[in-house]
C-alpha cells in the first residue's frame, strides 16, 4: 500500500489532475458534478470576497483601501484574507484595516499556517463549503475594487444562477517592479488610491484564479477541489495556483462575462512569495515580459 503522504506519490498525483484538465487523462467521472439546481437571489446579495495574501501587502494595501474610500451600498461584503504569522508586514497591514469602520463591509483575518497558505486551494475550500454567502469571489490581493464595483456586480447578479461569472473587462497596469511609484506608496500600513490614468482597458473572455465569481450554493456542494486530495495538502513553499483550472474542470464552464465597473488589476513583475536563486527570479522575470508581451499582440 502507497504512503499518500510520500512527495512522490503527491507529486504523481497533481501531475495526473493537470493531465486530466488538460484532457489527456480521462478523469472527470471520478469526481462529483454540480448541484443541477441554484437558487436565484435578488434583492440585497451577501458577497464573500477571498484573498491569500503573503510578502504583497503593499499591493494588497490598495485592495484594503478600496473598500474603505468605496464602501459598497447595495451589497453586503464579507473581506476574507487568508495570511501567516510569518509574514509580519501583512499582519501589521491587517491590524491596521481592522480599525477602519466600513459600511457594509465585515474584515474577517484568517491567520493560518504558513504552509497551509501556500496552497491557495486550501482556504479557498474552508471558504466555498463554510461560506453563508450568496456569491463568493476568489480574489488575488492585487485587485482593486473602485467606485461602483461592487454595487455593479451585485446588480449583474440579480437573479443568475449561473455556477460561474467573470467580470467582462478589466483595467491594468503595465508589469511594475517594486521600485515603482505606485508600490513604494504602500510600503508601510495607510489608506492609498490608485491614478486610473495609469491603467489600460482589457477585455476578459473567461474566468481566471483572481476572477472566479461563484455562485454560493455550489460553492457549498463542491468546495474547492474538495475531492482532489494532491490540492489539499499544505506545502513547503507557495504553489503555482494549477488547482484554478482544476476548479473550473470540475465545474465544466469558463463562466459568463458580467458587467462589473471599475476593476484594476496591479501587475508586478516581481514575484516575492516565490523561492529561489537570484537568477531565477531574473529568469522569471524575463519570462514574464515575453508573455505579457505575447498576449498584447
């Protein structure tokens, strides 16, 4: 009998699901589907918004600070943020927010260990099967939610029943490094806003990792890859987020485009929460302006 808890056994394992996802492997008939029935909520929504946030807080502060200088009127928002006791500027950031009163808006901290953040899936799951919401949206801490953000998506959502929705549309930054203007301005705990004059407009076709909009009731059928044990073992270091996919393969649905106003998205070039190796982290980098480049053209 195979030790589940053997590296190689888990690594055999996520190998195996991102085969399947990519439909290689044919897997899907070994996991449960969606619940068929959704309930079709109008009126005021409960909105969950989840984040993982370790060594961004001076992007995460942006995000923070949205809700604060936006607070929502038509929507109840419950601001989750999964963090570790390691990670003391997101902690310090944290004790900050929770002093800022919001209409509408509950802070809820989930201080965890750190290696149950690195895998993303892992809060995201407590989430989706504990969650009294009616729409959950799993987040990045890069996101900014501005004037009429929320109102708009809670007013795309009377009704739906779809599983999944996305926002149409998104407005980016181009990749900054930490040196940059915008992210040396949030290096210690304080309210900041962001110039939209620095972002450009993209249209989005599908649901990505920071862009999944989940209706509750599946949230609370399904978790998130609940069934798929190589997703919900902590880890030594923080994992690329290939559980994402797996989600939406188990949904069977890139999701529907909605109307949400004013999205921003920080991109960075630098990706703190990564180990390694100076080189590496240059050869990421490189990587990363020849891709961002590529999906420009």
């Amino acid at each position: 009998m195979y030790d589940v808890h053997e590296p190689w056994y888990q690594k055999t394992q996520e190998t195996a699901i991102r085969l399947a996802v990519s439909k290689l492997l044919p897997m899907r008939f070994l996991y449960g589907k969606p619940p068929a029935k959704r309930s079709a909520k109008t009126g005021r929504l409960t909105l969950e918004i989840v984040s993982h946030c370790w060594r961004y807080s001076h992007l995460h502060a942006y995000q923070l600070s949205s809700l604060v200088q936006h607070a929502p009127q038509h929507v109840d928002v419950i601001m989750t943020v999964f963090h570790a006791e390691e990670d003391q500027a997101t902690c310090q950031l944290l004790a900050f927010f929770a002093e800022q009163q919001v209409q509408n808006v509950t802070w809820n901290w989930q201080k965890i260990p750190a290696p149950e953040l690195f895998r993303r899936a892992i809060g995201r799951n407590r989430v989706a099967k504990n969650t009294k919401a009616d729409w959950v949206w799993f987040a990045d801490c890069d996101l900014v939610f501005g004037e009429g953000c929320l109102d708009s998506l809670a007013e795309s959502l009377q009704g739906r029943t779809d599983m999944l929705v996305f926002p149409a549309q998104e407005r980016i930054t181009p990749l900054l490094t930490d040196d940059s203007p915008m992210l040396k301005a949030a290096k210690e705990p304080k309210l900041v806003s962001v110039n939209a004059s620095d972002f450009t407009f993209r249209t989005l076709e599908r649901a990505v990792g920071a862009y999944q909009i989940v209706h509750g009731d599946v949230c609370r059928a399904m978790g998130y890859c609940d069934d798929i044990g190589a997703y919900q073992r902590p880890t030594d270091r923080w994992k690329k987020t290939f559980e994402d996919r797996a989600f939406r393969w188990l949904l069977g649905t890139h999701g529907v485009p909605v109307q949400v106003d004013s999205v921003y998205r920080i991109r960075h070039i630098e990706k703190g929460r990564y180990h390694g190796s100076k080189a590496n982290a240059k050869m990421r980098q490189t990587i990363r302006k020849v891709q961002d480049a590529a999906r420009e053209q």
